[in-house]
C-alpha cells in the first residue's frame, strides 16, 4: 500500500493557528498485547527515524482503558471497541491501527501447527470443559489419521482484562448457544470448570508450554514468534483455514469501517470463503481535548507515520494494514474532533 503522510499534506498551519511549545521526545501509551508486536517494531523504526521515543506497555486492553481514561498516558490501546456511548461519555476518539487474529494454541507432543483442526463449535465445548479428552469422538471426527492422545485437556486463559480474551469469547459466542448464554463475552468472564489464568500473552504461552494437553489462546504474530502449535479452523464457509495476513486480509474485505460508529467493526466469524474466523481490529483511545498538545500532536504524528511507513512491518508479523480509504477516514476524524485546552485545532499539518 502507499498512503501519503498527512504530515506531507501541508505545511506553515502551526503559525496560523498556534505554536505548540516544545515537541515532545517521548509519547507514552498502554494496554492490549494483541498488538503489542507490531507497536515495538513501529516504535523503534520510528525512533531511528524522528529520535523521538514511542513507550508502550502491554498490560491488556482493560488496563490500557484505566489507564487513558486516568489520564496517565497519551494514549489507550484496545482490542475491544468502546462503544459510541462510552467514547461520547468519555470525550474521546476511536481509530483502528491494525488487523490481527487470535489462535487457538495447545501443546499435543508430535502434533504441528495447523495438524489438529477444530469447528468454533467443538472449541467451545473444549472451552466449555464439555470435551475433556484430546480423542474425544467431536475432535477425533474432524482429524482423521491424526494421532491424538488420550491426555486430558488443560484450558489456559488470561487472568488479566484483556482484548484478547474478549475477541476469543465473542467469537464463541456466535458459534455456540451454551457459551452466549453462559459465559458470554468479554474482557474478562466467569470461565467454567478449573481452568489456569495467565497474564498477557507471555503467561498464557508459559502456562501451555509446560502443561501437555493443555490449550489456550494468543494473538497469531506471537503464537508464530515463539513457534507455538496452532489449531487450523473450520470457518463459518465449511472451509478449513490457517491463520495468516491473507485470510485476516479476507475477514475484514468486506468491513463497513465508515457507517461503524468509533470504526469499531466486528470481524469474527465472517461468512467468506477464505477468512480466518477470529479476526480483529486494535483500537487507539484518545481524548478529544488534549490537555498536553504537544503530546498529542506527536501521538497523531507517530500512528500517521506507521500508517505512510509500517505496511511491511505489520505484513511482516502477520498483521493486516488499515486499508488507505480508512486511513483517509481516520485523518479526517483527527482533524475534526483533536483540540486544545482553548477549543482550537491541534496543528496536525
């Protein structure tokens, strides 16, 4: 993709309007470990190229809402959506910043990534601790010649708030009754029977690692990072998928990001041929009157860079780039809704 800077756009408004006092030399922002990857590869070719650091800490989406909402960083991070009403009560804006999926990942001695492959049906009953042996009938019926265990299953899921567990679980409940009507979905849920909690990514994978026949679930580019096995999924198509760029690529083709109040659009368990079934988009929270505008001038500076320059990091790591229509979109929402203490425009060109 080659989308223009909007930094390129123009030049000279910050005397026309207002001078912003000093640039900032670091920006601070927080929460989901979804995209945590992709922000720490953007963060250092953005350093190399502006010397202005990019902080951020990946301590879940429900931590990076306290923590924007608390005013403790320049911006939040969320793979769970604010709703309109919440962004409104809030004084905030909404954008995406990149497109991901979650995986299923388990640690089956001698079976390889995309080996065992799973319905979002038999994954809820797994989950649901309904299937409780890895040769159970529901999972042997779909891996035929496949030489699954006789081990019991281990569910592995973060113990923190997380948008990852809330992509996960809402994804299940559109594919199972018992799980929308009992668990359901969010960032955080009542999980049935003795399941292990984990924080972050980092401790889920840990957890699986050392427990045989247990199973749990990460964002894809960390799954693939540290070589974790990975179910393939049977998509709500009939068609058996693998995770990758391509068909997160086709769960989010058809998404209506312009008519989606806070771009906030849902991509699990979307009816095409190629798509993978746990799809997502990560959000960035930001306040609409900006307290420190220098801050936020550079926030906006640095997710207008990674968008004009970060394409072949995000494809890289597995990610989906925001789709330049979206982008366009996006500019336009910074430069409507962003301002100053005093009600003035931040100069973002």
């Amino acid at each position: 993709m080659l989308k223009k800077p909007f930094y390129a756009a123009a030049a000279g408004l910050a005397a026309a309007v207002f001078m912003v006092s000093a640039h900032a030399q670091e920006i601070t922002g927080a929460g989901a470990t979804f995209p945590a990857p992709l922000y720490s590869k953007w963060a250092a070719d953005y350093q190399k190229a502006t010397n202005v650091r990019m902080n951020y800490q990946s301590i879940g989406s429900s931590g990076g809402v306290r923590q924007i909402t608390a005013r403790t960083v320049d911006f939040g991070a969320s793979d769970a959506p604010l709703s309109a009403a919440d962004l409104e009560k809030n004084g905030m804006i909404q954008f995406p910043a990149a497109i991901g999926g979650v995986v299923p990942t388990f640690n089956l001695p001698g079976i390889q990534p995309g080996q065992v492959k799973l319905t979002g049906a038999v994954l809820a009953d797994i989950f649901l601790t309904r299937i409780t042996k890895w040769n159970d009938p529901a999972i042997a019926r779909l891996n035929p010649g496949v030489n699954l265990p006789d081990l019991n299953i281990s569910v592995i899921r973060r113990a923190d708030g997380s948008g990852t567990t809330f992509v996960f679980t809402d994804y299940l409940s559109k594919v199972s009754e018992a799980w929308r009507t009992g668990p359901g979905t969010g960032n955080t849920v009542n999980w049935p029977g003795n399941s292990i909690g984990g924080k972050g990514n980092e401790g889920v994978a840990a957890f699986i690692q050392r427990t045989p026949g247990s199973i749990g679930y990460v964002e894809y580019s960390y799954a693939k990072q540290t070589r974790m096995p990975f179910a393939a999924m049977i998509n709500a198509a009939g068609n058996t998928v693998l995770p990758d760029d391509k068909t997160f690529a086709a769960a989010a083709a058809g998404a209506e990001w312009a008519k989606t109040p806070g771009f906030g659009v849902n991509l699990n368990n979307i009816n095409a041929k190629d798509a993978w079934p746990i799809t997502s988009a990560t959000f960035i929270l930001m306040y609409r009157t900006q307290e420190k505008p220098a801050q936020g001038t550079e926030v906006v500076k640095f997710f207008d860079w990674a968008f004009a320059n970060g394409d072949k990091a995000a494809i890289d790591l597995d990610y989906v780039p925001i789709p330049d229509a979206v982008v366009k979109l996006v500019q336009a929402q910074w430069s409507a809704n962003l301002k100053d203490p005093q009600g003035r425009p931040l100069p973002l060109k």
